[in-house]
C-alpha cells in the first residue's frame, strides 16, 4: 500500500464524518434561513429574505448579548491578569503546576453544575441571606444581569488566566531586571516592559472567551431567570418551543455572522498594533 | 498578591464546596444544613430516571470518546504527511468544529439530520426487502453520538498533532532506514510517543461529552441524559437530590482530568 492510499484510507473516517455532521448541517441552516415556515412547522424552500428582515424583532437579545459578552470577557480579563502574573512570575516554581492545574481543571468541569452552585449561592437564602444578617435588607441578585454575570465571570476565568500565564511565563525576565537596574520603578516596569510583552495572552484570551460567551445559552438560562436573555436562549425558544425552524436558522446565521465580523475586526485592530497572537491550547 | 491569589481560587472552588456539602444535607430542605447523612445519594442513585440517564450519558461518552480518539489519532497521523489542498480543507474544517458555538452545532445537527432523514425514510421503505418493516431513522442516542463524534474528533486531532510536532522526525526517519514498515514504525516509534497525548485526548472527550449539556439537548431525541435530566430538574426547584448528582458529576470528570493533565505534562517534555 503506498503512503498516497494509506492517508487517504486514515482520513477518510474524519473526512466522512465532517462532512455529514458539520458541512451538511451547516448547509441546510444557511439554505433554511433563506426559506418560509411551513404550517406544520419545518420549512418551504424559497428564495426570501424575510427572515432577516424580521431580525429586529429579536433585537433584545443581540442587545444583551453585545453588552453583556465584551462587559464579561473585559471582567475576566482584570480579575484573570493579576492571577496570571502571580502564577508565572511570582509563584514558587515548586507548586507552579499544581496551581495553574487547579485553574484550568473547573473551565472543564459541567458548566451547568457549575451555574447551578450560583443559583445556590445567591439565591434567596444564599448571600442576600448573608447580606441580611449584616443589616443589608432587601438585596436581590438571582435572575439580574448582575448573577448573569458572575456566573459569565465564574465560568470562563479559567479560559482567561491560561493564555496570559503562558505569555507571561515565556516572558524573558532578565528584561525586567534590567529595567529595574537601570532604575525604573516596579510599576514602570510593569507598564512599559511586562504589559506589553503580555498583549499576546490577553488577546487570545479575549477572543476565546468573547467567542464562546457569544453562543452562551446555560448561564443566562440558569442565572438569567428569563429575563436576561442571550441569542443563545432566543434560538432554544425559536427551535424547540415556537419550532419555526426558517427564522431560527436566520437567527443562527446572523450570530455567526457578527461573531466572525468582530472577530476579524479584532484581529485587524491587533495586527495594526503590531501584536502577535498566542495560539495556545488550553488543556 | 498571595492574598489575591488564594481569594481567586476560593471563588473558583467554593461553589463547588457549596455543592458538595450540601448533598450530604440530612435534611429535606435544599438550602438548611440539617446534619450529615448520604442519604441523597441513595435516593438518587434508587431513582430510576437519574439510573436510566446515567445509563445513557455513559454509553454516549465512552462510544463518542473512543470513535473520536480513534479516527482523530488516524486523522491528525495522515496530516502529518500532507500538504496542499486537502491538508488547508482539513485545517479549515477542524477550525470550524471548534469555533462554531456549540448551541448552533445543536441546531445545524438537529435540523440537518431531521431533513435528510425525511428523504431517506421514505427511500428506505421502497427498497427495503420482503414487506418486513424498515428501521425507521429517528434523532436519538445514535444521532447524538454522531454529533458529540464529529466535534471531539476535531479535539483528538488538535491535541495529538501538538504533540506530533513537538516529535523528532529523525526517530521516524530512523525506523524506516532500518527497513521497519511504516505500520511497524507507527506501532513501535511514533505511537509510544503519542500516547500521552491520545490517552489525555480520550479523557478530555470523555469529560466533555459526560457534561455537554446544550448538543443532547437538541439532538438526542427521545434520549435524557444525566445534564439534560439534571437542567429539566432544576426548572422544577432545587433539592438535596441534585445536590448529590452535580457532586458525582463533578468528581466523574474531576478525577479524569486531572489524570489528563497529568498525562499532557508528562508527555509535554521535550522527546530528544
């Protein structure tokens, strides 16, 4: 058997597979959202841009979703910096695995059990319960954009923390002693030499959690109480109560659509910068 | 800065605390500790629905994993030695799985499969032989092990290709000079070195699929596994019972991850 058959015989399971489960699905969504709703609740093929039209009737959910996505990924980020600064720079080498393993090990933990702990915590007799008890009165966090987003904070840190501790691990730190030699102040340091050299980890970190948070579902479903909703939650309604599967397939597409709209024009910004992308796998 | 440190990672692990304490709650109010017993467990685990879940969520995560580990390792190999067009598809496509948020997977899977299966159902009545019914093609267990396939796949081949490149080509180079096959090379030279990285890729596909909750609920059909089970719960109020299932879940995929990562550290070291 040559090394032509060979290849082809190993791709051919992924190759299959790809095809049937992310090429022709994909397809049907994108031709489905040019289609009409049929009484019985699937789709007639058609050519009309209707759907899209009647985008804005979902408008608060891309709203949410627009607002609630940068604020979270920009939360992540400034309690995820200084972590990942004390795990590359400052921890004893000693524990450095053990620590940065017990950050990433809950980003692969269940999400929903996770989001759950949140409905425990500050729920009715969780914190303001707490709050209570120290005199503050009347205080409800459950189903507010606020436990939206803790729980945003608490389930996508880990996604942030990692990709800035491998740039700034990789840092060379014989730079910052030599600003420090030649007189700079810590914080002197640390905004001309360490920040710069960290921009790589953040903007990974931003878009992976950007992206991700963009096609939220749980944490708004969990914490939200129906009232803070995410496109996510809106595509759960559309496809599988109101089952008008031609407007939700407009709906999936335009959320694709953004997505990558602002990731390329993130990666542009970057690049005008000047930075350097990390691609870094986090497991 | 240490103080930081530690109040960051209490925030990452008190709720899971929280959650673990409490389903030892004797009590049968979900939010008042009354004592210490195991007795939610022992109701959970009597409880034929959470039994026929569990049933489901494990049988969908150990045949996704293992499919997935195996065809992506075979993937992420025949990568190796290609470039040119299929090779940029291929990147393209794996690129695709992951980037693609997993609520639209869902629905493409969902939609995509409910409409082919439309075509083929009919198709299959006609030619199928001697007026025995036909298998009816339905979304299901089958349907979700597919989607969950597809996805981890695209993990398996992102993990094991890191680790292929970090690998010294002249091991391989080597085998074949001393006239090995080139399955003889696989199986004694590039799979040993590989295999760090393979296990940790099961273990994390594993977990993932264990835990997916937003694929199976659109694509699992009649099927409840243990996260949709365990969502559908919650809507109906929170009890001692879920306390007990979210710990286990959680402990399931804790212990597999850290041997994982464990796994991906040692096999991180540098092969020369």
């Amino acid at each position: 058997m040559s090394i032509r058959t060979r290849n082809w015989l190993l791709l051919a399971p992924a190759g299959t597979l790809f095809l049937a489960l992310l090429i022709v699905p994909l397809t049907v969504v994108l031709v489905f959202s040019f289609g009409e709703r049929a009484p019985a609740g699937g789709v007639v093929p058609a050519f009309t841009l209707e759907q899209y039209a009647n985008l804005p009737a979902r408008w608060t959910a891309f709203k949410n979703t627009l607002t609630l996505a940068p604020i979270g990924t920009l939360a992540a980020l400034l309690i995820a910096y200084p972590l990942a600064y004390f795990l590359a720079v400052r921890a004893d080498p000693k524990w450095k695995t053990i620590l940065l393993v017990l950050v990433i090990v809950p980003f692969w933990t269940s999400i929903l059990i996770r989001s759950y702990a949140w409905i425990f915590l500050l729920g009715g007799r969780g914190l303001p319960a707490l709050l209570e008890w120290i005199g503050i009165d009347g205080v409800r966090l459950i189903n507010t954009p606020f436990a939206v987003l803790v729980g945003i904070i608490y389930g996508y840190l880990p996604l942030m923390v990692f990709p800035i501790y491998v740039s700034l691990d990789r840092l060379d730190k014989r730079l910052l002693e030599a600003s420090s030699d030649l007189g700079a102040p810590p914080w002197r340091t640390f905004l001309q030499v360490t920040l710069p050299l960290s921009v790589p980890g953040i903007a990974t970190g931003c878009m992976l959690v950007f992206i991700l948070l963009m096609g939220e579902f749980l944490i708004p479903a969990m914490l939200g109480g129906g009232k803070v909703f995410f496109v996510g939650n809106a595509l759960v309604d559309l496809f599988l109560q109101s089952r008008n599967w031609a407007y939700g397939s407009a709906v999936a597409v335009a959320l694709v659509v953004i997505m990558l709209i602002t990731v390329t024009i993130y990666m542009r910004l970057l690049n005008r910068l000047g930075a350097r992308r990390d691609d870094v796998a986090i497991m | 800065m240490r103080f930081y440190a530690l109040s960051v990672y209490l925030f990452l692990y008190i709720p899971i605390g929280v959650i673990a304490l409490f389903s030892f709650n004797a009590g049968r109010n979900a939010s008042q500790l009354q004592g210490l017993s195991t007795k939610w467990y022992g109701v959970a685990l009597s409880n034929p629905f959470v039994m026929d879940a569990l049933k489901t969520s494990l049988t969908v995560a150990l045949t996704a994993a293992f499919l997935a580990t195996a065809f992506g390792t075979m993937a992420a190999v025949a990568l190796q030695g290609i470039h040119g067009p299929v090779r940029k598809a291929f990147d393209l496509l794996i690129y695709v799985a992951v980037m693609i948020p997993g609520i639209v997977i869902g629905i493409a899977t969902l939609i995509g499969l409910v409409t082919v299966f439309d075509q083929l159902n009919p198709l299959l009545a006609t030619i199928w032989p001697g007026g025995a019914t036909p298998p009816k093609l339905q979304m299901g267990m089958g349907s979700l092990i597919a989607a969950h396939t597809m996805f981890l796949m695209a993990l398996v081949i992102i993990i094991v290709r890191a680790r292929l490149a970090g690998m010294d080509r002249a091991l391989t180079e080597a085998s074949s000079d001393l006239y090995a096959t080139p399955f003889g090379t696989f199986r004694q030279v590039t799979l040993p070195l590989i295999f760090p990285a393979v296990l940790a890729g099961f273990l994390l596909s594993f977990t993932f699929s264990f835990d997916d909750f937003i694929i199976a609920f659109f694509v699992a059909g009649s099927e409840t596994t243990l996260p949709v089970y365990v969502f559908s719960s919650i809507r109906r109020g929170v009890t001692p019972e879920i306390n007990a299932i979210g710990t286990m879940v959680l402990a399931v995929s804790l212990i597999l991850l850290f041997a994982a990562q464990i796994l991906l550290r040692r096999g991180a070291r540098p092969t020369r």
